[in-house]
C-alpha cells in the first residue's frame, strides 16, 4: 500500500475531527441559552432509600404490546401512536398483526407528513447517483484541498445523510424500515467520515442496504461487496493476485455472515466436518486467505490504474488470482468465468446454515432481548434458510421474528441505544424540525453513537453492558434538558422547537395530574410507584400537596423540569 | 476476544453505590484502586504519524549523512541538537524535557511502532489501539483489556477518563468518562439540577444495570462537583497554557489529584501529518508542535511532582513515523518506525531504548521507512508489567509476547 500524496496539511484537522471545537461550541450554547444561575450546593445523600428490586436485565414489569411494538419495531410513540394501534383490531394478535402487515408494506404507508418536511429540508446531495457523487464530490471537487470549503463540499453528503437520517427516524410512519435501515448498516458497517469514498455513503445507504433490505439477503450480499464504499474502507479495493489483502474477505465471513460464533480457528482446511451438502460447517484461517483469493480484481474505478475513474464498481481482470482455490470445502476451479469465484463465495455464504443462524440471532438481538430465546432464534434461521431464493427472504425472516410469543412476550430486556433514545425523545416530544442544529449530532456523538461515526466493521453493540456508561447516561439526561429547553438552537441555523406547554391541557394544574398526564404521554404506562412519587414530589417542590392547584407563577419552568425528570427514568430508556 | 462488562463488575460498581447512599464517604470508591500500588497510566497519542526522525535525530556517523541528503530543507541542524547519548539528539524545541531525560525520568525508545504493512492513518491507529494488529474485529482496546485483567479491579469511581473522544483504546470500557474539562461531568442546569438529581436518585435506586449505571452517574457528577467552575491552582508554579494539550493535561491533573480511583488517562494530541512545509522558519510548523508537547508535559510533570510522579506513568506514542526523504513540498510522507517516549518516576531515564536499524537504503522500511524494530507492545507490556502491576499481559496483547527492554523499573 503506498501513501497517498493528495493528504495535506488540512486533511490533518479532517482527522482531528473538531471534537473539542464541538465540546467548546456546545457548553457556550448551553451557557448562553441557560437563563439561570448555578443552583446552590446539594446533598444528594441526604435521603437514603432502601433498593428496590426488580426483574431481570433491565428489568421492570411487563408493558403493553402497543408500547413493546412501538418501542422495539419503532423510534418510540409520537402522539396518537399509541391510539393508533389499539384501533387496528379486537385482540392483541388482530393488532400486532395488523400493525406488521402494514410495516413490512412500507409502500402502502401514507409518509406525507415526513415527505412534506423532506422536501422542505432542501437537501442537495441526497438525490445524486453513485456516479454522479463520486465525479461531483471526490473526483470535481472545486475547492483548493488546503482550504476548509475542500472538505466541506467533499464531506456534504454525508453533512446531509446525518441530518436525513434523523428526519427519517423522527418523522416517518415506514418506523420498522428506519430500524432497518439502522440495523443493517450496523451489520455491514462502514465509517463514513473516512478519507477515501465517504462521499459515496449516501449511494451505499440508499442502493446496498435501503434497496434490499426488505429482499433477498444474497443480493444485498453482492451490492455490499461491490459498493466502492465497503471497497475502499476494508482495503479491497487494493486486493490483488501479486498482494491480496484479506481485511474484506475476513470480515465478510466473520461480521457479515458466519459470524464468528462459526469461525474454527486456525485449523486444516481439508479435515473440518462438513454437512449433508459437502459444505465445511464453519471456516478456518485457510478459508479467509482463499476468499480473498477469490475476489481479487474487485475494485472501484478510480484513478488507481486503467477504467474509466467512473467510481463505478471495476471487475479488473489483471488483478484476478486466476488459480484454482478452496473454500469451505470446495473445490473451486481456475480460469473461471469473470467474477465467478466470488459469485460462487457469496453463494456458498448465504446459503450456509450458520449464515442464517448468525443474521438470525442478531435480528432477534435487535428486535427482542440481548440473549434471545434459542426457539425463535431457530425458527428465524429456518426461514432464512426455506426462503433463500425467495425475492422477499427478509421480510419473511422478520415476519417470523416479530409475529412470535416471544417478541410479544419480551420486555425490558434491551435498553434504548443513544440514537433511539434520540429518536424516542423527539418523537414523544413532538418536537418540530426540518434540518437539524449541529449541536444534536454532538450530544449523540458524545453520548457514544455519532451517526455513521463507527470506526471499526463491527458496528454498534446492541447490548446493555456497552451502552449502561456514565457518558451515555449523563448526555442523555442532558439531551433531555436541552430538547425541552430549546438549548440546541443556533441564531440564524436551524432549530428544534419544542413547546411542552403548549401540549399540556389547560385545566390539568396539580402534581398528580400534571405527572400523570406526561407519564402516559411519554411511556404509554405507569411508572413503578417510587418513580412516580419522585417526580409528583419533584413538580410539588415541598411547597404543594399533590392536588393542590399549582399557580401561574414559575409553572412553565416547574412543568419543563418535570417532563425532563420524566424523559431521563430509567423505565424511558427500556425497550 | 471479545470482551464485555462482566455481571460481577456491574455488582461491584453497584455494591459500591449502595455503601455511598448509605451515607459512606464518597471516596470509599476508589479505596480499591487507591490501595493497590500501580502507577497511574497516561497514553498520550499525538495524531497524524509524528517524525520520529526530526524528532530524535542522527547526530553523528554515515547514517547522520544519509539523513542530512535525504531531508536538504527540513534536517535539524546537529548544532543545535539536545545530545541524548553519542548517537542520538532531541529536536531542540523539545528542550523542557531534555531537562527530565537528564533527571533520569524519561526515556526515549527508537525505531519503534506497529510491525504491521500499513501507511493508513486509520488503520495503523485502529491496530495500535485495539493493541490486535491485523485484526480490526476485536471489540476492545488495550487499555480497556488491561483494565479488565489487572487483578486489583477497575471498579473505582472513575477509573478511565479521555479527554478528546473516546480512543479505540479504551473501546468497550462502559465506565470511561470522557472530559475535556470537569464541568463536562455535570447535568446542564436550569436552575432546578438539585432538584433532579434528587429525583434521579430516587429512580435509579434499583439494582438493575441501568439504575446502578445512574447511581454511578450521579456519584461521578458529585465527586467532580468541587472542581467544577474553580480556578485550579497547579503546584510547584506549573503553568498550563491555553492550548489543546495543555488543557487536556490540566483535566488529568485534577483528576489525578482528585482521588477518585483513576487508573488511566488518555489524551489525544493531534497535527502531526506534516505533508508540507513542516520546519518552515525558526518557529516552524513541527517546532510549534513540539514546543507545546514540551512545554505541556514539563508543567504537568512539575505539577505531579508534589507526591504523584513516583506513581505515575506516562507514555507518548503516535501511529507511524514518517519517510526518510522529505517530499517536493517540503515535508514528510506517511513512514513506518517511530519513537516512544516513558515518562514517570519508575521509568529507568536518560537512555534511548531499542536497536537502530540505520538509514541506508537496503536498511529501510520499504527502502523508504526508519523500520520497526521495536513493537510498541514490547513497551506496553513491560509498562503493564512493571508499573501496573498486572501480569496478565497475555489478555493485553493476545499472542505477543517479547522480553522487557529494561525501561521501566519493576
């Protein structure tokens, strides 16, 4: 691998990433839109209370199917979410099915209202081909790459995704797509604030994942492994006969589809046990040397050698391992047709049994319980296997997955991730944007999850011991602040409105009602009793009995700090 | 290898905060930690690749010759170099810590780096920090592997704190706080934080991982509380200037002093991709950096040494050095060997470690790279070792395994 000599001094403050300019940015804002003096000094520990013991993993009773549904197939309740899905039918089967008929139909969902702000959000980017990303944005760049405006027009798109992409999962009714969306870009990860192709990340969201991921896993397989995007961030894109480089080939069997739950360790290739088919029952070390073997030649078509410089996939012929090889037991022959050892690859892969388990575990992971029941795990994986060379595979897999006792039956055995505590927040909010402040991104990135910001392939865990840390904790107790606070807004950029009043009713006026009300309106159920008596007790400030009327004087600001207390329970952040 | 919060940490971290409602000190925290006689540990990792090759130079011999024709515009003059044995000197803007290498507390290492063929930024720093070169898969750094594997526990009140982003270093270690400043670790107030905090206390009064996370929370937000909004007031005269390191080395000072059980620091320190340019001038660009790291680590270090410095560690380390021949724009390319530095109080100073693999062509990296004849785990692991107090470096760096090279003292 050679040095790029396009790297400049101002590439250097790209790689910095302005993390402390963002820190600083952020505490000013808070400051300058914080009205208020420091509150005097507090002693915490001055109440002892005896633990309370609850359930398991996150623990916490039971939830009603319409909040396990809108919470674990979607971004949390909006307003009338809740009331929507009681409507859909007489049983909570008739509803469930009903509310996953619709979302694994997400053509038949009328999105006007998420289209209306779309269009009003003036993206310029977003609509652009791969080709037309790749000449305008890497190849055309009219900028000096010393200058600030190089990296800002080269990182646009992806400016602009970030903000889509919140839009998408705040305001549209195709929810179980947006967590889609976000699951399989975790699972076929790539960093897209990276030097080489970032810009095309929009054409790898949008034509790899968003165009397949209600289709047939094999496909959105290939449109993965040739997209220039997952070419240039795991180095396939430099895989040749003379050098092949295994960190693609490695990643595709361990991350993307054997996982390494089915990974042997460094063994002899011919001695693994095979199944009914002949097929090795996972890989070995030799396995990954091979497949990178068998997909030598697929790069993009850059300025690297010969091609057009098109950013289009290139199968480079001169770069092929034209030899025979062996993978997962199988022979495979040289001088193959064009392409056809990797075709043979991907075949073999999304067709093996310990695919289907691993891409089955982990939907389950998503959409049921860190350590899912084995029985749907199962039964998942046998779908994804009677199904494999069916048009619609995965919206199969999730419709076993999400019409089972098991999803039904879950609850609190997940917390919600930063992004969807976001979401969740802005949704229950009914907090009002188009384009989003650039202080948002910061809080999610400090709370751990900045979008599109995983360095490594493996994406974001989906489990509560990555996400149960200080940082993650803190930031999202003060995302709920500066939400109802309006603190994320800049003079002249965009905001994020949020009027808690206004969405209060005029004649609720007492602790009890006024918590009651914004417990239901921002869980969808009660809070255990402690809770519940923490936040009467915080609106009543010592001063009110709870049905006392509370008065006019300092009601905004009470109330405001109330719904806060609310938004940063724990029983919020369980899914 | 993947390693994940363990259902007895999280009782560890969750007994703790049942002792801390109880009314106990605060501090009964970090007893654990403080009670053990590891150093404490701060990595700083300067970004971009820093040139290891201006930064300790050849003084003498053919290989100070080869440097000399290799670099025409950007060569440190050996007249003004800070003599670090017969071999070697240090770039002159780097004159604070020449003072602490003739104490004895700093080392040098050279030739040192990732054996690995990378000259990506990104993936030479994800190899260096995940400590798995080759393998991007690991799910955590070394730092955090070390925190898991030392036998005295990392259940203290604040264990890990990173003052930029959180490193790939400290990846999958959930109780790392990241802090530029104190007053990152607080609830943005509205006038009513005591108010919330009281019903957060309230909420989170369970033993599930979540409520004892909030605990844990609330507990670190009252622990850093005194140092919010205060003027520090460093010891022995330290100054600390207004820039980016010096400020993060402010953070880490007070944190240290603190008592709040920390056992690691990470600070980053980025600029170093010196593609052009890079000694333009007597204030030059490289010479500016360098003044700073100086400069801000020779007042962090006088600050400690009131009573910290035989128990602390500090490392300095970037992702790669940087070409032996300097490029048509008067700065360096992406390279391959580099050079560490070891400060602290157990550090067996005044030497430079590693053997030199010299300039010649047939010498180099690629015929174009100082090589690696060092792995910076060889250096970890012995700082591990020695100075943490934790024999499992096996769990550090899986699979390394090289002897000490006598840096730090045992």
């Amino acid at each position: 691998m050679s040095s790029r000599k396009r790297s400049t001094l101002n590439r250097r403050d790209f790689l910095k990433g302005g993390t402390l300019a963002g820190a600083a940015f952020l505490a000013t804002l808070v400051s300058r839109n914080n009205p208020s003096t420091l509150a005097a000094g507090e002693d915490v520990f001055s109440t002892f209370l005896p633990l309370i013991m609850q359930g398991t993993g996150g623990g916490g009773a039971s939830a009603p199917l319409e909040v396990i549904a809108l919470n674990r197939m979607a971004f949390g309740p909006r307003p009338g979410d809740i009331e929507a899905f009681r409507a859909l039918g007489n049983s909570d089967e008739e509803r469930l099915t009903a509310y996953v008929q619709q979302q694994l139909d997400p053509d038949s969902i009328d999105d006007s209202e998420f289209e209306t702000r779309y269009a009003a959000a003036g993206f310029q980017t977003l609509h652009k081909s791969l080709e037309e990303l790749f000449a305008d944005h890497i190849v055309n760049n009219p900028y000096d790459e010393n200058d600030e405006a190089f990296w800002d027009w080269y990182s646009l798109p992806i400016y602009e995704l970030v903000d889509a992409t919140i839009l998408r999962a705040v305001y549209s009714r195709k929810q179980l797509s947006e967590v889609l969306a976000d699951f399989w870009f975790n699972h076929f990860n790539v960093y897209l604030w990276q030097d080489q192709g970032g810009p095309l990340g929009v054409s790898y969201d949008r034509d790899a994942l968003r165009a397949n991921m209600f289709g047939n896993f094999r496909q959105m397989l290939e449109a993965v492994a040739t997209h220039p995007t997952m070419l240039y961030y795991l180095n396939q894109n430099n895989s040749s006969d003379a050098g092949p480089n295994e960190n693609y080939a490695r990643e595709l069997l361990e991350l993307h589809t054997l996982g390494a739950e089915n990974y042997l360790g460094v063994q002899d290739p011919t001695t693994v046990e095979k199944d009914e088919n002949g097929i090795a029952i996972g890989y070995v070390d030799n396995d990954v040397y091979e497949v990178a073997r068998c997909l030598t030649g697929w790069r993009v078509d850059d300025d690297t050698v010969d091609g057009g410089n098109t950013g289009r996939f290139l199968y480079y012929k001169p770069w092929h391992d034209r030899f025979n090889k062996f993978v997962l037991g199988r022979y495979i022959p040289a001088d193959q047709p064009d392409m056809k050892d990797g075709h043979d690859v991907l075949d073999l892969l999304a067709h093996h049994p310990g695919t289907a388990r691993f891409i089955a575990r982990k939907l389950c992971r998503r959409f049921i319980a860190d350590d899912p029941p084995d029985s749907i795990v199962q039964a998942a994986a046998d779908t994804f296997l009677a199904y494999s060379d069916d048009p619609e595979q995965l919206k199969r897999v999730y419709e076993t997955i999400l019409l089972s006792p098991e999803f039904a039956h879950a609850w609190g055995q997940k917390i919600k991730r930063p992004l969807e505590a976001t979401y969740a927040m802005l949704r229950a909010l009914e907090a009002d944007f188009t384009r989003v402040p650039e202080a948002l991104p910061w809080v999610i990135y400090l709370m751990g999850q900045g979008l599109f910001s995983r360095r490594t392939p493996d994406g974001y865990p989906d489990t509560i011991p990555a996400w149960a840390n200080t940082m993650s904790i803190l930031y999202r107790w003060n995302l709920a602040l500066a939400l109802t606070e309006n603190w994320l807004n800049e003079e002249n950029g965009p905001t994020i409105h949020v009027d808690v009043r206004a969405q209060t009713p005029a004649d609720l006026r007492t602790p009890a009602g006024l918590a009651d009300f914004w417990i239901a309106r921002l869980l969808g159920r009660p809070l255990p009793d402690v809770s519940r008596q923490a936040v009467v007790d915080f609106i009543a400030r010592g001063e009110y009995g709870p049905d006392d009327e509370l008065p006019e004087e300092d009601f905004d600001y009470w109330l405001n700090g109330m719904v806060q207390v609310v938004l940063m329970a724990p029983e919020f952040s369980l899914r | 290898m993947a390693h994940t919060l363990s259902r007895r940490q999280f009782l560890q971290g969750c007994s703790a905060a049942i002792a801390a409602m109880a009314g106990a000190r605060l501090t009964r925290y970090a007893v654990s930690a403080q009670s053990s006689t590891a150093d404490m540990l701060v990595v700083i990792f300067l970004r971009g690749g820093w040139d290891a090759l201006n930064v300790v130079p050849p003084r003498d011999g053919d290989d100070r010759g080869l440097y000399e024709v290799a670099r025409p515009d950007i060569a440190i003059p050996a007249s003004s170099l800070l003599p670090l044995d017969d071999r070697f000197g240090l770039h002159p803007a780097l004159a604070p810590l020449h003072d602490l290498y003739q104490d004895g507390k700093m080392a040098v290492v050279h030739a040192v780096g990732l054996d690995f063929d990378t000259r990506s930024h990104f993936d030479a720093m994800e190899y260096v920090e995940l400590g798995t070169p080759g393998h991007k898969g690991t799910q955590s750094g070394w730092i955090t592997r070390h925190l898991q594997s030392t036998p005295s526990g990392s259940s203290g009140l604040i264990p890990a704190i990173s003052t930029s982003e959180q490193p790939t270093s400290l990846l999958g270690f959930p109780a790392n706080v990241n802090m530029y400043s104190p007053s990152d670790i607080s609830l943005w107030d509205n006038g009513l934080a005591a108010e919330q905090k009281q019903a957060l206390r309230q909420m989170y009064a369970s033993d599930t991982p979540l409520a004892s996370v909030g605990q844990r929370t609330l507990d670190a937000m009252q622990a850093v509380q005194p140092l919010v909004d205060v003027d520090y007031q460093p010891s022995n005269g330290a100054v600390y200037n207004d820039d980016e390191l010096s400020q993060q080395l402010k953070t880490v000072a007070q944190m240290i002093k603190l008592d709040a059980g920390l056992q690691v620091a990470a600070v980053d320190f980025g600029g170093w991709d010196t593609h052009e340019y890079e000694n333009d001038g007597p204030d030059g660009y490289l010479a500016d950096l360098l003044g700073a790291l100086g400069d801000g680590l020779a007042n962090f270090y006088l600050d400690l040494d009131s009573g910290y410095t035989d128990r602390l560690s500090i490392v300095i380390m970037s992702e790669f050095g940087r070409r032996l021949v300097q490029n048509e724009s008067s700065g360096t390319d992406h390279g391959h060997g580099s050079v560490m530095l070891a400060l602290g109080g157990g550090v067996n100073g005044g030497q430079v470690f590693g053997q030199w693999p010299g300039l010649s062509n047939d010498q180099l990296y690629d015929h174009a790279d100082l090589a690696v004849t060092t792995d910076y785990r060889q250096v970890l692991r012995e700082l591990i070792a020695n100075r943490l107090d934790n024999p499992n470096t096996d769990a550090v760096f899986p699979g390394f395994d090289a002897p000490p090279l006598g840096i730090f003292q045992s």
